[in-house]
C-alpha cells in the first residue's frame, strides 16, 4: 500500500473533466449515471459464466435437439415424418422456444439480476455509496432484459435458419409470420426476466426464487391451465396471458389453452409486471443491507 | 427519529479553537427484537482524526456503522456524518464517505478493477477516472485485471480500501480492517492510514476490537460494551483515566511505610513488589504529592514515587469488566471519586 497521496488525488482533475462531458462540470449527468449503472448490471450479468452458459444452453439447446432429431426422422422416412424446417418446425421450434425453453432462461438472468448482489455481498456496498435503493433496483431491470433479449435473438436466429434451411421444399413462413414470431418470443421472455428480477430482489435468495418460479412455470401453471372446472378462473395464469399473443396455434399443455381477449391478456402481464417489480423495489428499499 | 439541526456541529479543539464533527450520534439505539444491539449511543468524532470504536466481539460495532450508512434503521435518536444529518441528507452524506463493513466482498467472477467499476458506476459519472489511482494507491496496479476469486483475503481488504478511496472521501467508516492483513500490510494500512489523516486532512473512523491497532493508528477512541459507550476521548486522556492510578514507591523503611500507606485515605491498596510498594491511589496521580508529604511527617525516607504507565489495554479490560460486574465496577468509580474529592480537599481527608 503506499501512502502517497498523489494517486488518488492526481486523477480527480481528469474525473472532473468526465463529468463535465455529461452535463454541467460538477452536476453529472444523470442519463450518464444511469447508462453506467446498467452497464454495470450487464458485465455483472455477462461474467457469471454459469448463468451465460446455462440460460444459452436452456435456450439454444432443446432447438438444437429438436431440429436435429426431426431431421434425422425425415431423412429416414420422409413419408412418415414431415420435414423438420417448413411451417410444421417452425409452430413446434416456436412454442419450444417462446413457451418453455425461453423463459426458463430468462428466470435463470432475471433472478441473478434480481438477487445476485445479495448474494455476492455486495448490496452494502453498493447502498453504502449513497445511491437510492430504487435506482439500483431500477438498473437491474434493462440489464437483465439486454441478456434475455441477446439471447432470445441468437436463439430465434438459428430458429429461423433451421425453419427454411431444413424446409425439404415444403411451405414456410413468410416474413410478417417470422416478424411476429420473433416479437412473440421476445414478448415472452422479457415479461418472465422482468418478473423473475423482481421475485429475485423480493425473495433476496437464489436457490428459493429459482425453485418457485421455474416450479411454478414448468409444473404448477400448466396443472391449473388444464384444470378446465377452475373456467376463467385461469386467466391470471402468466404463460396463458403470454400464449394470448402468439402468431401460431398454441394451445396445450404449456399455454393458449384458456381463451380471453387481447385487452385482458395485456392488463394481466401489467399486472404481473407491476406487481413483481413493485415487490422487488420495495424489499430493495426496505431490507437490511 | 427525530431531525437533527443542519448546522455543522462544532466541538471545542484542544487549544479551544472550534473542530468540526465528522461523526455525531445522539441517543442512538437500535433493537433487534427484544435485545437492545446500540442503547442510546451518543458519540462525537473529531474531523481530521483517525478515531477508534473499540469493543469486544458483539459489542454493537458493526450495528452502529450499519445505521451510519443506512444498512439497517435506527429505532430511536439521531445522527450525522460530515455535518448531514441522517437518514434525510443520507446521499449528500454518503457521496463523502467510503466504508469497509465487516470482511470486504465483491462479485468474485469480476477482476477487481471491474469491481471497482460497479462501485464507481453507482457513485457517478466522474468516478470512474479514479479507479486507476486507487488501485496504485493499495499496491493492486499489477493484478487489477486478475479475478477477485483468486485474491486472497489480504488482497481483498486492500482491495476494500480502494473502494473506499473511489470516493475520495473526507472520511472513511472501517469494520476492523486489518483482518487477513499480514504484518508488512499491516504497517503499511497504518502508515497509511496516518498519511489520509495528517496529509490529506480525512477523518478516519476505525471500528477494532484489537487495542494494540488503534492505539498506534488512532488520535482519540471510543469504548463500547453491550451497545453503549462506556468511555471516550484522546487515547492519552483514555488510557490516563483508567479509575486505578499507581504509583511504584521506594522506601528506606517498608513496615513503616506499609503502616502510614495502609492508615492514608488516599491509597485504595498497597503491596510489597519487587524490593518497592505498588500503590494504587484512590484519587488522581495529583495525589502523590500528598502521599509523599505524608510518608515524610511519618518520618519514612521516600527514596522514588513513579506513577504507573496507563495503557489503554488497562482502561479498556478495566471498563468492559467494570460493566460485566457492575457492583464492582460501580464501588469502584464511586471510590475514585470520592479520593479524587479529597484531593482537591488538599489530601486533608484524614
């Protein structure tokens, strides 16, 4: 350690004069404060190796499989099976994609965004520089949704690429079909990453927030969506409100099987978005640190 | 809580000149459940000083810089940092401060100057150009890019400090600092530690339960037990009040002199020690010159009167024990007491 106290001191003109880029010298800017902390969240987010390489994994993975499988099937008897690209794999790839895989990634991003300070222990530190607790809430948000959302594009990329490379000269979707498919995934995925970051801050564990939520989307929504005694009952179910807005059939075990209009599926992913953030924010702002 | 004044509080200086409070607390208490953790705290921390919060483990250290950098709510009192009361000019105060609380940690998947950039993202735009500096400023320049999970604790505490000096802070909250630090790292904290506070004016608040560490690093301290401070003030001043004052007496005569110190109210204990008489006083150490006046008219030839050096080791075990038997300890104050008024009677107690 030395005890000059030159290298400190020697860079605050240089600090100065950064801060005089973003506004007044002396008053940064705050859309430059904000823009650093989300990039902050981001490199959080992109170094944890784990979740980098699992939530891709979750994502691309089952495409993977599936595509090569159903390729496999159609080489060795086309008559039986229908190619693995073409209309059929792309309504297939999209719900594997969009309903199931997709938000199993964005649970694994948001709850790490949502949590991962708590976890590493570096909330204190982080409340201890004066900043308010909503804004580091509030930048977890973006960061979350940027990875969530760079790797639902890669994911529906090779989608995309598999659904007309692999279409043995068979229909495939035109263009507004593959627009809306990717606007339904991104959809899906960035409504489950913002409430997973929210249910991550809420419950300030890991292991307890992936456990309920991915319980929750993979087990419990799907057992009350096909209870069909519980009627409307099963519209605040998320993964219904969400297959409310997909451009293909995709009624099933894993959503679109309760019916509800456009107006209703929205007010019920803004009510899961406003309830799961507002809880996260709130136990950000109140929990000791 | 209820506000406190927004006028920078000011304490009278050694020399009477007007200091200005880094830290002030008023009837600070917080309770967790039915334990009471910090019970009605009241502490004044000079600026300029490196000031030492002194207990044993579970003493409310760590509790009492939590609420100062608003971790965790105070249940009742108030407080200030740098002059900014708290909880309502919370990031005003904040942006002046840097803390290390408990063992430093970071996102171990980032290299330290990336850890860095978290921090300095969450503190401003400017900060960022700081990072650099502070890393050369704790030896870290050359492993900055290298991944925290393999630094080790010493490392870590160095990187702690860093973190704190990205604010550039006029004062620094440290929760026992030098743990994992090994014993060139430790000089070399406490040289540094002197050089933020005598050449760059900063205030240096330094929670330890190692006496020895704040005694060396520290101007003045505060000692506390069970969630209350039981003592504070210069380390001079602290360790010179320990309640026990001794005096080591030499002698011509000892039976004499052992029958005159056993019958004076000044003297609370006397043994034989070493060919000398160990004297613990009753009253201040301005008492021995009314002891020596007395062996004399009892006719005992007083060859040497050395007062005792007080350390604050003494005063600290002498305090936190004192509270663990408080009928003890209180006969004990009370006793000082009265042989300090006798004193100041002229030693005419008798």
């Amino acid at each position: 350690m030395s005890t000059e106290p030159s290298a400190v001191q020697a860079t605050d003109q240089q600090a100065r004069r950064s801060a005089g880029r973003g506004g007044a010298p002396g008053r940064p800017s705050y859309v430059a404060v904000a823009a650093q902390m989300v990039g902050a969240d981001v490199l959080k987010l992109r170094k944890k190796l784990g979740i980098m390489i699992w939530s891709s994994v979750l994502a691309l993975g089952p495409l993977v499989i599936f595509f090569i499988v159903r390729a496999a099937q159609h080489a060795s008897n086309a008559a039986k099976y229908p190619p693995a690209g073409g209309m059929s794999g792309f309504h297939d790839s999209i719900r594997l994609l969009a309903l199931f895989f997709g938000p199993l990634a964005a649970i694994l991003i948001g709850v790490e965004a949502g949590a991962g300070d708590v976890a590493a222990g570096v909330f204190r530190d982080l409340v201890a520089t004066g900043r308010s607790r909503l804004a580091l809430f509030a930048s977890r948000v973006p960061a979350a949704l940027l990875i969530a959302l760079l790797i639902t594009t890669i994911s529906y990329a090779l989608l995309a690429i598999c659904t007309y490379a692999l279409a043995s000269g068979s229909a495939t979707p035109d263009a507004t079909l593959m627009l809306n498919g990717y606007g339904f995934s991104v959809l899906a995925t960035l409504v489950v990453a913002t409430v997973a970051v929210g249910f991550g801050a809420l419950s300030a564990s890991r292991p307890a927030a992936l456990t309920v939520l991915i319980g929750w989307q993979l087990v419990a929504s799907p057992i009350l969506a096909a209870v069909s005694s519980l009627g409307s009952a099963r519209k605040p179910l998320l993964s219904e409100a969400i297959a409310n807005f997909s451009p293909i059939a995709v009624g099933g075990a894993h959503g679109g099987s309760v019916a509800m209009s456009e107006g209703t599926a929205l007010a019920v992913l803004a009510l899961w978005l406003v309830v799961f953030t507002a809880l996260g924010a709130w136990r950000t702002r109140t929990m000791d640190a | 809580m209820t506000p406190m004044s927004q006028q920078p509080p000011i304490e009278q200086g050694a020399a009477g000149a007007p200091r200005a409070l880094a830290i002030e607390t008023r009837a600070l208490t917080k309770r967790f459940g039915e334990r009471t953790a910090i019970n009605g705290v009241d502490l004044r921390v000079p600026a300029g000083s490196a000031f030492g919060f002194l207990g044993p483990n579970g003493a409310g250290k760590t509790t009492m810089i939590r609420m100062l950098l608003g971790l965790t709510q105070a249940d009742s009192g108030t407080m200030a940092l740098l002059g900014r009361p708290l909880p309502a000019q919370r990031a005003a105060a904040l942006a002046q401060v840097g803390a290390i609380v408990e063992e430093p940690r970071f996102h171990p998947q980032l290299s330290g100057e990336e850890n860095l950039r978290i921090i300095a993202a969450a503190r401003g735009a400017q900060v960022r150009a700081r990072i650099g500096g502070a890393l050369e400023r704790v030896g870290l320049a050359a492993r900055g890019d290298e991944k925290v999970k393999r630094y080790s604790l010493g490392m870590r505490q160095r990187l702690g400090v860093a973190r704190c000096l990205l604010a550039d802070p006029k004062l620094l909250i440290l929760d026992e600092p030098t743990n994992g630090l090994d014993p060139g790292g430790i000089q070399e904290f406490r040289q540094m530690i002197r050089a933020m506070v005598e050449e760059e004016g900063r205030t240096v608040f330094l929670s330890s339960h190692l006496l020895d560490e704040v005694e060396k690093i520290c101007d003045a301290a505060a000692i506390v037990d069970r969630g209350r401070v039981v003592a504070q003030g210069p380390i001079a001043e602290l360790a010179a009040g320990a309640s026990r004052q001794e005096l080591i007496i030499g002698v011509d005569d000892q039976a004499l002199a052992l029958r005159a110190l056993q019958a004076s109210a000044l003297v609370a204990d006397v043994r034989s020690e070493e060919g000398a008489l160990r004297v613990a006083l009753s009253g201040d150490p301005s008492c021995a010159a009314a002891l020596n006046a007395e062996l004399v008219r009892a006719g005992v030839g007083v060859m040497r009167l050395e007062p005792v050096r007080q350390s604050l080791e003494q005063r600290f075990l002498e305090v936190v024990s004192g509270l663990r038997a408080p009928e003890q300890g209180g006969a004990h104050e009370v006793r000082a007491a009265e042989g300090l008024q006798r004193c100041e009677d002229g030693g005419a107690g008798r």
